[in-house]
C-alpha cells in the first residue's frame, strides 16, 4: 500500500482538481482532504452515503464562574494571549479599563478565540473560579461504502491546532478503510507550510508538489520542498497551468534538474476546467486538455511511487484489469 | 529486558501501530518473566508535542528498549537521553517483532523524522 | 483607514488585490500577514529593509535549583517538558509561551529567555511602505509575527504625519487564528473570491467570520469567465455587496505571474483599482451599518 499526497505550498495552485482526478483515475479506495481549513474535495467526489460525523475537541478553554469570582484580575494579568478581559456591566457588553481591586460588580470573560487552553489561569485562581472546558474545535466526517472510503474534516472557525485534526483525518480512513489492502491512498493536503502540512506528511510515501508558474508560486514551492526534505519522502513536482507563464514553467523544470527532484509533467490552463468543477466533476469526466494532461502526470506519478519494483502490481495495470472485467466507473 | 512497543490494541496478536506519538497504547513485553502488560497512551489526544508526552510515559515505564515503525525527533530526544534503543519493526503483528527483536534480527532506528508538530528547519 | 484582505481560499487574488489597492493609493501602508508564504514584497521590492526578529519567551532550567517535582512536566498542556534521567528536557519548538511551568516551579528553577520564531522586514518601495511578516520553516505558528504586524501598523494613528494613510492587510488564506488576529482592527473587509465552487463554498466561511467580528465587508469577484459564477450567486442569495468584478484576463495573469504591479503597467488596472478604492473609501466612511 502506498500513499500519495498533494501539496502545493501557496493556495489555488489546483491540489484539489489534482486530487479529484487521481482519485478517479485510480479507483482510490481509500483517500482524505486533509485541507481542513478549508475542505473542497468533498464537492467533487460523488459520494452517495451520509457522512458519520464526529465532534473534534482541540484544546480545552478557560471559562470563569461569574458566582465564584472575586474580581481578583490575577487571571488577566497572567494571561499571555489577551484572552481575558473584564466587563463594565453584568452583560459583559462594555469593556473596562485596568482593574486594580476587587471590585464587584466588574465582570470577567474569556475570549475564547484567543483562549490557547494553557491553563494558567486555572493555576493561578485563588478561589476556583476557573475550569478548563473541552471545546469543539472541528467536525470529522468519514463517507464509507462498500468500494470506497473518504475521510475529511472541517476546523471551526478561528480553532488552532489542525495540525491534530489532521492527524485524526488520517487516522479515521486508515481505521475505516480497515483490513482491506488499498494499493494507493491519496490525501489531498493543505497550503502553507505549517502544522497541517507536517501532520499531512507523516506516513507519506511520496509528495507530489503542484506548483503554480508565477513568482508567489515558485517561492511558495521552494519552501515547501524545503519542509517536504525534512521528511526523506520521495518528492516529485508538476506544473499546473503552465501556459499562463511559460518562462516560469521553464524556471522550475530548471530548478527541479538542479535540485535531482523530478520534474514530472505539466498541465495547461483549460477553461474545461472550471466548468467541470462547478458541474461538481473532475476534469477526467470531462474530455478536455487538462484532463489529458492530467492522466500524463498521473501515469508518471504512478510509476515512481511503485518504482523499486517490490512485485507490486501498479495501480495502472489495476485499472485496465477492471475495465475488462466490466467494472469501470461510468 | 522490558521491551515497549506501540500497538493498536490490547492484544498480543494485534498490530504495531504506524505512530509512535499518537499510538492508543503501548506494549510492555518482559523478556524474562514474559509477561505482558499494556498502558494507554495520553499523548494521544494531545494537540501537540505527542512524541514528546508517549516518549516520557516509556521512560516512566521502565522499558529498556522500543521498537517502532518510526519516531519523531523529539521524542527521539527524549528516548534517547533515558538511554533507550530504538529497534526499527518490520512487518506488521507484534508477535513476530518480538521474537525477531529477540533473535537479534531487528535493525537499529536510523531515521528519525522531523517532529510533526513543527521540526527543527532553520 | 484600514482594510483587510481576505478569502477562504488560496490563490483567489488576495495578494493581487491588496498590492494593487496599496500602489493605487500610493502614499500608504501594505502589511503582509501571510507569514508562511508571503508574496506582497516580490511585487513591490522594497528598498531600505530594516529587519527585526519576532521572539517568543521560552523557558530554560537551572538544573542545580531543579528538585525533580515534575510539577511543570504535569501542567504544560503542550507537552514541551519531559524529566528523563533526572535532567529537565525542554522544547523549545513544543512551547506556547504560556509562562506555566515557571509559575508554578517551587524552587524559581524555570526562568524565561526570547527565542526566534521569525521576522518583520519593513522597506519602501515608491511612496508605499512595506511590512512582510516571515514566519521560520518549521516554526508552528506565524499568530506572534502578525500580532507585532498589527500593533506596529497601529502606530499610524498617533503619528501626525502619517495618520492619514490608509493601510492594506494582506491576510493569510482561510479563517483559523492567524486570519481572526490579522482581522482584529481593520475598518473594512474585502472578500476576494473566484468563480468556481471551491471559490464558493471557501467564500461563505469567511463571510461567516467578518460577519461574527462585526466588520463591514464587501467582495471582489476575481478571474470572472463568462458562463456561471458560484460566488457571485451566493453573494446575491447572502445579499452580500459586490464591489467589484475583475475579469480573467491573460494580461494580468502574466503581469502578476512576473511580479509586476498591474497599475502601474496597465492603464485598465489602473483605473479599476482606483475606482476600487474609491468604493472601498466611500464605504468606510458610510456610517451605515456592517455588510450589504
């Protein structure tokens, strides 16, 4: 079983439209969006059961007991996110200045976006007025069917920490994908170079890198190759869009030759392209240019990941065996 | 010799789970007494430094060796300055990494990854 | 005045749109919070760059005071403490910068010292002062750099000569903490969205943000193709103000994909950007109430 994951570094390079065609090219049995910021994959692989869904808790937050306070302000004055503030009035609308006393009547809260659930105002709470709540930080949501498994997620709103609930995305389709042997899993990942993408990495057995020709584009791929590096997986690069800006597109062929990382295909900008995507399809249901460059650089992709020759059947060949048996997907 | 091992369940016939720090228990097998007993791992539903929180539960444990898929470099650290080896597992059931550990099979971890929660780039 | 510019999704043309807007107000400030993959600065090339590095207070131990109570190990929720050996092991990279483990240490072991996590590069490109925030590879979070960011940027307000720039807030894409904090002060939210579903379904969180934080806001439909919009229809149903339509057009694409700042090669650009502004301006200044 290998598994393959989509990265760009910057934002709207085309990992998803990337990631929806693989799927359907291989027949993916098992794969993940562990863009959970922001998950599109969803929209463009058709699944036909309802998600189980699961409550995410990130980092518990600090929530104070009115009752219990005694307007003491070492919470506040221990809090080193500004997550605590203190009220004029009982409804907690108007914000008061420095606080010096105890003073009644002055209320205190916990902004719980800024709250990093660290627990020093638990600690420091004279009277325990302070307890460290779970929150729910974000949704899981696992499509199961008899063929097929995909698991996603969504963070909410101004949560941290989905570096975890990445970790969980990929953990709920290895648990529901089970004892069945997949031959390819693919995780669409996310942009940046930060937690998520590092979670995305553990267990990747190749990146492929969709770099975007534009100068934000190539220096967003340089660094996350440089993360990428970090982890010892195969890494391979394509270029999408690469009409747009040829001389860029030659600038990273150039780059990844430097730097011995294959280089291994590119696909141009289509039109197509878009209107499949708001059909809700991949650009492999549709017969268009991106479409068949895409099925290039997926042979290619293929080719490496299996590369070492371990007797293992590449999933291509997979493909044609079930189109014979009849069982190709309309 | 106590040897400690992360698995998916609480069973010997079970699986070497693929991650160290976020492992739901770890295996404690006594190559002596050979007994085993099982802990649960806190670290993992912990949003962060995972490998760190699962390395101190096994130096808390006693065990003079690990052996895992993979291990992050902090909690590399961490094992490491307990004076712990760190054996690479092959293949998947617990059973068989055992007895290949005992049969002085089991190569040595060599590479350690970058933590997962950030790494050391500079 | 101070505007952010935001989306839900990468690529959609934040950078594009807060550069343009900066370079078409020309006296005024552009602040880059996208820390992990900043672009503003390869469009305007900034001159002068005076560097600061952005620190994060981490603890470190005097093993001679440390008893071994492991009380620290017991309260950091971030697991940046391991006692292994009779030696306190600490992670630097693990650490929220809380300040726990030192409050609560017996024996005044635990004091606190900075660490670099990144840096603030401010130089001048024309009129326009620039301020990237650059987070190091490997470092967890860039909510620290984009905090200095804001509060730097803040200081326009006291500074008589200055008061009167307007300021652009390039903000990281998404909506987690990092976009919240770059969002915090701004007087006005642009949304950029493009027109695909993806650029649809992301639109609608970060709608859904700006609206929570109580900011007026406005959208800039990007990279319009004939044929349908997703975004623009879901900005009619949310009866969300449009403020303008750019269109996908191969000359931009290649101006921006060689890092070069549209209005001041391209007289159309030019000219939408600044009756962009003119928009934005006008909006800010309408005492109406937050969104359409």
């Amino acid at each position: 079983m290998r598994q393959l994951l989509i990265l760009s570094g910057k934002g709207g390079t085309g990992k998803t439209t990337i990631a929806g065609a693989f799927i359907k090219l291989s027949f993916a049995e098992a794969f993940a969006d562990c863009d959970v910021d922001a998950p599109n994959l969803h929209l463009i692989t058709e699944q036909d059961v309802l998600p189980k869904k699961t409550d995410y808790y990130g980092l518990p937050k600090a929530e104070i007991d009115k009752a219990l306070c005694t307007g003491c302000d070492l919470c506040r004055q221990n809090c080193r996110f500004n997550a605590i503030s203190v009220y004029s009035d009982e409804e907690g609308t108007k914000k008061a200045g420095h606080c010096d006393a105890m003073c009644s009547g002055k209320v205190y809260k916990v902004d719980r976006f800024s709250c990093e659930g660290c627990g020093v105002c638990e600690y420091v709470c004279p009277v325990g007025a302070i307890s460290m709540k779970p929150a729910v930080a974000g949704e899981l949501m696992l499509y199961k069917n008899s063929e097929r498994v995909f698991s996603t997620a969504q963070l909410k709103m101004g949560s941290g920490n989905s570096g975890l609930l990445v970790t969980e995305v990929k953990k709920q389709m290895k648990e529901a994908a089970g004892q069945n042997i997949t031959k390819l899993t693919i995780i669409d990942g996310s942009p940046g170079i930060g937690c998520p993408v590092i979670a995305s990495l553990s267990g990747a057995d190749m990146v492929l890198i969709v770099a975007e020709p534009s100068l934000s584009g190539i220096s967003d791929m340089e660094r996350i190759i440089k993360t990428a590096n970090q982890f010892q997986t195969k890494i391979a690069v394509c270029v999408n869009k690469y009409d747009t800006n040829t001389n860029n597109t030659e600038k990273i062929e150039a780059f990844c030759k430097e730097q011995k990382l294959p280089f291994i295909g590119r696909i141009p900008f289509d039109s197509e392209a878009v209107k499949a995507i708001n059909d809700a399809r991949t650009i492999v249901d549709i017969d268009c240019t991106s479409g068949r460059a895409v099925k290039e650089v997926y042979k290619e992709t293929v080719k490496l990941l299996f590369d070492k020759g371990e007797g293992k059947e590449p999933v291509e060949n997979s493909i044609n065996i079930r189109e014979q048996r009849g069982q190709s997907k309309p | 010799m106590k040897i400690a091992i992360p698995v998916d369940e609480k069973s010997m016939g079970t699986n070497v789970c693929v991650s160290f720090g976020r492992t739901p228990y770890f295996l404690i097998y006594d190559t002596e007494s050979k007994e085993s007993s099982f802990i649960n791992n806190s670290a993992a539903s912990s949003s962060g430094g995972a490998g760190i929180k699962a390395a101190q539960t096994i130096v808390d444990s006693k065990a003079d060796v690990l052996l895992t898929p993979r291990c992050g470099e902090n909690a590399a650290a961490v094992i490491k300055a307990a004076g712990i080896k760190i054996y690479k597992t092959t293949g998947v059931f617990v059973n068989d990494n055992i007895d290949a550990f005992i049969a002085g099979k089991l190569p040595v971890l060599e590479e350690i990854h970058a933590g997962l929660h950030d790494h050391g780039g500079r | 005045m101070r505007i952010a510019v935001l989306s839900g999704k990468g690529g959609t043309g934040k950078t594009l749109v807060s550069v343009n807007l900066t370079a078409a107000a020309q006296e005024a400030v552009y602040i880059d919070c996208d820390a992990e993959e900043p672009n503003g600065y390869l469009f305007f090339k900034p001159a002068d760059i005076i560097e600061e590095p952005v620190t994060v207070m981490i603890p470190q131990v005097n093993n001679n005071l440390c008893i071994g109570c492991r009380k620290c190990v017991e309260l950091c929720r971030f697991n940046a403490l391991a006692y292994i050996m009779d030696r306190l092991l600490i992670f630097k990279e693990i650490c929220h910068s809380c300040g726990g483990c030192v409050l609560v240490c017996p024996e005044n072991a635990l004091t606190e010292s900075e660490r670099a996590i990144g840096k603030i590069q401010r130089g001048i490109s024309d009129s326009v002062e620039v301020s990237t925030g650059i987070l190091n590879t490997g470092e967890a979070s860039g909510v620290p750099i984009i905090k200095r960011l804001i509060s730097m940027g803040s200081c326009e307000k006291n500074d008589p000569v200055h008061v009167d720039r307007p300021v652009f807030i390039d903000c990281p894409p998404g909506s987690a903490c990092s976009v919240m904090e770059s969002i915090k002060d701004a007087d006005y939210c642009i949304l950029v969205a493009e027109p695909t579903l993806f650029g649809a379904h992301n639109l609608n969180m970060v709608y859904e943000l700006v609206k929570l934080f109580g900011k007026k806001y406005g959208v800039v439909l990007n990279k319009c193709l004939n044929g349908e919009n997703p975004s623009e229809k879901l900005c009619i149903e949310k009866n969300i103000k449009i403020l303008t339509h750019i269109p996908f057009d191969n000359e931009l694409g290649i101006l921006n994909s060689n890092g070069e700042i549209a209005v001041k090669k391209s007289e159309k650009y030019r000219d939408i950007f600044i009756c962009l502004l003119e928009k934005v301006t006008k909006e800010v200044q309408n005492e109406g109430g937050v969104g359409a």
